[in-house]
C-alpha cells in the first residue's frame, strides 16, 4: 500500500472520478474537490472509504483565485485531521469544463472562462500549494488531443489547453531542482457528461471519432483514470516536462 497522498481537481465526475477510485484502489489517500456537486463528491469520498481507503472533498471553483488562499487553509487542515501530515505528493490539474462555438461566435467571457480555468486557475493553485508539495513529487496538467489535432468549434478551448502544455514546461524547469516531475496528459475523445456528453451520447460523433482512431473505439474515463494512476505510482521520476497523449491513437 502507498502511504502517498493525492490532491485531484474537479474529482467528483468523469476523469477526476475515475483517477481518484484508481489512485484510492492503490493504497493512495485521495483529497478531490468540486464546484457545485457535493452530493456526487460525497459520493466518491464514500466508495473510496467503503472499499479501505482514505478520501475527503473540498469545495474550489477554478476560476476564481480569491478562493485559493482560504482553499489551500483548509486543504492543510485536511492533510492535518485526516493523515497527520503536512504535505502531499501528488497534483492533478484536472477541474474545466469545455467550450464549444466557432471562432467567429466566441464571445469574450466564453473565451475569459476557458483561460481562467485552463491556465490561470491552474498556474495560481499550483503556485499557492507549491510550500506543501513533497520535493520528489508529481504534477501533471491535464490538456486535450485537440492541441494536436484540430477540431472546428474549439479554437478557445484548445488555446487555453496549449497554454497550459506551455505552463507545464516552465513549472518542469523551475521545480526540476526539488525532484518534482511536471507532466502534461492530453486526453482524446472520451465518454463523459463533458461538452454535454456528446461523445457518449451521440452515435454518429462516436462512430465516427471510433473510425478515426487506430484502437477502434472511443475513451473511457478508465482508460485515463488508469493511466494516471500509473503514471503517478510507477517510477516515472525521470519523465519530466513531456506531453503524454492518450487517445488511443486518434488521428494518426
């Protein structure tokens, strides 16, 4: 069993869901939060508990830095009530939601919302907890297939996602002293509620993303939970500042 900690942003539903029950089903304690669903965040805390691990949930919006600094005081009283500990190991950039329009729609606060939680949340957050990341710890951004391939209708989105590939460069050299590996995963098309569930619900985009993707289907929130979970628990330490796709060969 892992005697790590792990703080996971937006955690209560998708790809934060599926990498806290991965990383909790790995000895790992598990700290999500999320913005409005206490209920489903709730709901994650106790199938972690209920299958031996240790989980809370913290409530954080993103995109509104005022909330960082009172976020990151109760974040430690949690690490101090819960584990006794002072510090934790590994960061998941993961909370965001998705925008969809063409460029010639995007209205400014479409724009101001993707950027304020794609890059200025996660810089700011990062920032602020920087004190109480174990040196030798992890870090890893989550980004979009659509950084590397190009989608109509995301040129907000996907910019905002590229900014914070960048950002996750700059953090790989600056933390590269401390031991602290900072990764970028770019997930592709992948069944969830995100973008209003469209890869999941609508056949035709499925199929379709499916033809066009050398393993034959679209993602499942497994497939990337897992992958993280890997990723953070393996001796991946010398992998630093690398922008790792899993799409499962979308688009080649």
């Amino acid at each position: 069993m892992s005697d790590k900690i792990a703080l996971i942003t937006g955690g209560s539903r998708g790809l934060g869901r599926s990498t806290a029950l991965h990383l909790a089903s790995k000895g790992v304690g598990v700290i999500i939060t999320y913005l409005k669903n206490a209920e489903a965040a709730e709901s994650v805390v106790n199938q972690i508990e209920n299958n031996g691990g240790q989980a809370a949930a913290i409530q954080l919006d993103i995109a509104d830095v005022s909330q960082f600094e009172a976020f990151a005081a109760r974040f430690k009283e949690t690490l101090d009530q819960k584990w006794n500990r002072n510090s934790f190991h590994f960061l998941v950039n993961n909370a965001g939601t998705g925008a969809h329009s063409s460029f010639a729609e995007t209205t400014e606060a479409a724009f101001d919302k993707m950027m304020n939680e794609h890059v200025k949340g996660v810089f700011f957050l990062t920032q602020q907890l920087l004190g109480i990341i174990e040196d030798g710890g992890k870090i890893l951004n989550l980004s979009s297939g659509l950084t590397r391939f190009s989608i109509a209708g995301y040129a907000a989105y996907a910019s905002a996602k590229a900014a914070a590939e960048m950002l996750t460069r700059y953090l790989a050299l600056e933390l590269g002293p401390r031991g602290i590996a900072v990764n970028t995963i770019a997930p592709g098309a992948i069944e969830t509620d995100f973008g209003g569930g469209a890869v999941r619900d609508n056949k035709d985009l499925n199929q379709y993303l499916a033809s066009n993707t050398a393993m034959g289907r679209v993602g499942l929130p497994d497939d990337i939970g897992g992958m993280i979970t890997s990723f953070l628990v393996g001796d991946n330490q010398w992998v630093t500042a690398q922008r790792i796709e899993a799409s499962g060969g979308y688009s080649l």
